[in-house]
C-alpha cells in the first residue's frame, strides 16, 4: 500500500493517511478482505510512531472503512459502514461549508468551486479498474 504523505504541509499525517486509505477504497485498489500492512511495517512505510498508525487505523475503523481482528491484522470492510443518512448528510454540509468558506474567502465564485469538485470527482472516477 503506497501512500504519500506531506509531512511538511498543515494538515495532520494521520488525517492524510485516512483520507488515501479512503479514496484507495473508493477507487477499487482497496478491496473487501484485503489486508493491511501490519502497525510495525506500516509505521516504517511511512517514517512515523507505531502510535500514529494505531490512530490510523482506529480512525478507520470507526468509521466502519476497516475491521481490526485481534492477532489477525486489519482489513478493509466487507460491508459497507451505514450511518444514517441525516447523520451523513451533516457530516458532508460541514465539510462542504469548510469548502466554501475557504473558496470564496480566496476569491473562487460559485461555479469554480463546483467545477473543482467535479474534477475531483472525474479523476476518481478514472481511476476505478
């Protein structure tokens, strides 16, 4: 599992790795049943404290994207985790307000920022098998 972390950048690096793990779900390259690399191999993947990785994975598994079995390892989900959708609805207009304000506080309009989520969208699109 590659993942690219920019460990200069602002944003937290277990924020970073979820939302790759994610989006390696989304894509397909991360499939039901696969396993994870172990806390130990995965900390010396990405140059960071085995603790870091248990709150990588902790995260990841609730929000139900991975299974942690004990003494087996951590695998993607079979299923996917089901909130309700008022709950993921808030969830989405949150990180949407977070989107716009930052947007438009930049001087985007409107329309760019939509013209920018569809682009994101279109680029994980292409990379689904």
């Amino acid at each position: 599992m590659l993942l690219h972390l920019d460990y200069h950048g602002s944003e937290p690096i277990c924020r970073q790795a979820v939302a790759q793990i994610k989006l390696l779900v989304v894509n397909g390259k991360l499939k039901p049943g696969d396993k994870l690399p172990t806390i130990r191999d995965l900390a010396h993947q990405l140059k960071v404290n085995p603790t870091t990785v248990c709150r990588i994975y902790n995260e990841l598994a609730h929000e139900g994207v991975v299974t942690l079995r004990h003494g087996q390892g951590v695998f993607i989900s079979q299923g996917v985790h089901r909130f309700a959708r008022s709950e993921v609805r808030r969830s989405i207009a949150k990180h949407a307000q977070t989107l716009l304000v930052e947007g438009l506080r930049q001087g985007l309009s409107l329309e760019e920022i939509h013209a920018i989520l569809a682009e994101e969208h279109r680029k994980i699109e292409e990379q689904k098998p």
